[in-house]
C-alpha cells in the first residue's frame, strides 16, 4: 500500500521546468557586445580630446621649467642618435625606427638654444610620479623641476610638487637649481646616479635632499629623473649641434 502511494504521489508530481541556459548566454553576450559598443565608442569619441589635454598639459610643464623660452620644439632621439622634430616623426612615422626618447629644446627669441626639458616617472606612495626637469649646457646640470601629474598623500606628498605653491615645500626646490647630471668621460652614462637622501644628509651635488616625511614621494621624483636623464642625455648632448640653433 505505501509503495502504491509513492507511486502515485511521484506521478503527480509535476515535472521541474528546464532552465533556459541557451536564452540566458545568448541574452548575456548581447548585453555585453552592447557595452563593450558603448565603452569603445566612449573611448574613441574622447581619445583626441584626452591627447589634446596631454599635450597642452605637457607643454604647460615645459613652460613652468624653462620660464625663459620664447618659443619651445619638440624632438625624438633615436637609438642610432638620430635627432627628428616630432611634428616629422609623427606626419611619416613608417620612415623611423620604434624605439625613441622624447624632449623638448628651448630657444630664445634669436633662436639660441637655452636649454632642454625631458620628462621622468616613477612609482611614488599612491601611484606614478610624472616630473618635468630642464637641462642646461651650461651647468651640466638640471636647472628646474614641476610636477606634470601624481595622486600622492594630499599634505604630505604634495609638498614636493611646485605647482602647489600654497604647500610646496621650498627647501626641497633648491635641489633642482643646479643638480648635477654631468655624463661620465666615456659620455655613454651619468658620471653620478642621482640619488634621493634622508632629509639633511645630502652631501654632493647629484643628492636630492628629501622632504622629511615624505621620503617615498622624494624617492620617486630622484628615481623617475635618475632614469629619464640616463637614457637621454649621453645620446643628446653630444648631439647637440644638431639643434643648438633655431630661425626665430
């Protein structure tokens, strides 16, 4: 009796409805091939406004460390340190090489070069550290700094960035007076690695006194123009006849 009411309860029992995995993933891929659309769209619409920004951006950078310029050229250096203006470069860019440095020269309303700025990152407390240095012939050595963009410890990482004159930390400034980047006699290195130090112990003039406090962020900025200035300047300076000059 109790094995014929099993029976008949699991006989009228209704049957479990089929899960529609097919209509699920179809339905799936489609919402995402519309938001994979829509993301590429977005992005494509705003990449040459994003440039555009980058550039400006960049320029302002160049302008705030070489403040006598009249009038500023972008350049590529290649690994055989060939010299090309970027505007030359970026019209045929299948005429050159993958592999380039870029900077900027900076002439003077005769059009005599006064010096070069170059660009360096390293990774800070929070994210990249993106400076701008200037060069000059004269010295040998950097002659300005400013921060072309970092997300490090508003108050405490900010010190170390120029454009925050409210905060900027003054002392720290001094090191990119004149801080020595002179190549060794080979002229294929730095002579000196520039080097961050713990606040008040800098003893040379290749050390960059770091800002008490905030040592990560001091670290970066000597790393991210350590890198830049050995990889640009042993193929530029002895170059630099090549732009010394510029028709005003």
């Amino acid at each position: 009796m109790t094995e014929l009411n099993t029976q008949t309860s699991e006989e009228a029992a209704p049957p479990k409805a089929a899960t529609p995995t097919g209509s699920m993933i179809a339905t799936l891929g489609l919402v995402a091939a519309i938001c994979g659309l829509i993301i590429v769209g977005a992005y494509q619409l705003t990449l040459d406004a994003v440039e555009q920004n980058k550039v400006i951006k960049e320029r302002r950078a160049v302008e705030k460390v070489m403040p006598d310029a009249k009038s500023v050229v972008g350049y590529y250096v290649f690994d055989d340190q060939k010299i090309e203006p970027v505007e030359n470069v970026d019209k045929e860019p299948k005429k050159y090489p993958a592999a380039k440095l870029k900077f900027f020269a900076g002439y003077d309303a005769a059009g005599t070069l006064l010096g070069i700025a170059a660009e360096g990152s390293a990774k800070g407390y929070a994210d990249q550290v993106r400076v701008m240095f200037a060069y000059s012939e004269a010295c040998q050595c950097i002659n300005g700094m400013t921060v072309v963009s970092m997300k490090e410890t508003p108050g405490i990482g900010d010190k170390a960035d120029p454009t925050k004159e409210d905060i900027v930390d003054k002392q720290f400034m001094k090191n990119f007076v004149a801080l020595d980047v002179k190549l060794a006699q080979d002229m294929k290195a730095l002579a000196n690695e520039v080097k961050t130090v713990k606040h008040g112990r800098k003893a040379n003039p290749w050390e960059i006194d770091a800002i008490a406090g905030a040592t990560i962020t001091s670290k970066a900025i000597g790393k991210g123009i350590n890198a830049s200035a050995q990889a640009l300047l042993p193929k530029v300076v002895p170059n630099l006849d090549k732009i010394r000059s510029k028709k005003p």
